[in-house]
C-alpha cells in the first residue's frame, strides 16, 4: 500500500513515543449503512455548518470568508463547482480514523504541509464569535482526497487542529474502496470538509452529531 502524509513536527514524535496518538486513532468496529441511497458518515463527528463552493471554486464560510479550493486540489478545483459541503468537527472523544463514506475509487491525494508553527483552532469562532476557517485552511496542514463513484465525485479535506500535525493515508491509486473500508486516520482534535454534489438532501442539522457509518446524506 502507497503511505502519504503530512510532515511530522516534534510534537508529534513525542506523542506517537507515548502512545498518545495511538489511543487517539482507537480503531474499532462500526455498523456501516450500506444502502446506496446514502452517503455515511466517515467520521465520528459533529457538524459545525454547511454551505456551498461557489462558482469561482472557493469555500465561502458562515462569516462569507472566501477560501480557494485550488490551493489544496490544484486544477480539480473546477470539478466542484457549485457543490455543498459540510464542515465538521471532532473532539478528542471522537476515535480519529476514516472509513469511505461511498463506494469510489482513490483518484488523488493532496498532502498540504501548512505553515503555522501553532495550529489555528476551528472551533475558538463558535465560541468567541471569530471566523478563522479560511484562515486555517491556509495555515494549517491538509490532506484531501478525490473520490469517483463513477457517478459523481467527492471530497473529503482534513484539517489539523491543536495538536494534530500529522495526517496519513495508504491506499493504492485506483483502487475501489467500499463504505466501511478504513483509509486514513490523524490524531487528538481535527477537523473534516466533506464536499458532495448541490441536490443531494442532508439529513442532518448543524450542531448534530453522528457516528461512523450512519447516513448522513441522501442521494437523489
């Protein structure tokens, strides 16, 4: 299997030597919905909001930030024009490994090293009333990936947060995955864009939180 991941800073080290990032992963079996109707949830997580990429590939945030798609997926930016996403969060509570959340093919990783020496913490502007998502996308490291489900395509961008400064991956390109395979997993707090086409219905509520394998979208 091909590994790729974001650099390891010292924080990091120190905490794979104590065990610390391993019991965070806490890698487990999950109830996986396997109907096709649905897109289920890769994470164990809670939604902070949902909006949509605009025509121009960016991100526009609650606080109508913009962010360039194209600065982590380069030219494939174009293909999510007017698509939604969902912005998610998930607390040291949450076991931080990914399953699928459709069956799809492994197209491309974007490994994004970041440049923040401290991470910009997501969930400071729910509680001081401070928009920072564009600013941690910029600053912080990422890794996303693009899914073909050979109907449509996906998504799905990590973002490291506090002291998540590795994120990993193995998987062989082109690979077909299937819902409950895992694929990845990064450590302690973290945060998940998952970007999917505009008129398929979200089941979910910002604030909501869900488990591994529920439905969280309808495709229709």
């Amino acid at each position: 299997m091909k590994k790729i991941e974001t650099r390891k800073k010292i924080i990091t080290k120190i905490f794979d030597k104590i065990w610390i990032n391993k019991k965070f992963y806490n890698f487990s079996e999950s109830k996986i919905n396997t109907d096709e109707k649905y897109i289920t949830s890769p994470v164990d997580w809670t939604i902070a909001y949902m909006w949509k990429i605009w025509a121009q590939w960016e991100f526009i945030s609650k606080w109508w930030k913009k962010v360039d798609l194209g600065n982590l997926i380069w030219e494939n930016a174009v293909l999510f024009s007017d698509y939604n996403y969902l912005n998610i969060y998930l607390s040291p509570l949450n076991r931080h490994f990914f399953t699928m959340p459709y069956d799809g093919k492994i197209e491309k990783v974007f490994p994004h090293n970041g440049k923040a020496f401290f991470p910009i913490f997501l969930w400071i502007e729910n509680i001081l009333k401070i928009e920072v998502f564009h600013k941690a996308i910029i600053a912080n490291a990422t890794l996303s990936i693009l899914i073909d489900t050979s109907f449509w395509k996906l998504c799905f961008i990590a973002v490291w947060s506090l002291n998540v400064n590795h994120i990993e991956t193995y998987f062989e390109e082109n690979n077909i995955l299937k819902k409950w395979e895992i694929f990845w997993n990064f450590s302690l707090w973290s945060s998940v864009i998952l970007i999917f086409p505009n008129n398929f219905k979200v089941l979910k509520n910002e604030w909501e939180s869900l488990k591994i394998g529920e439905k969280i979208i309808e495709i229709i």
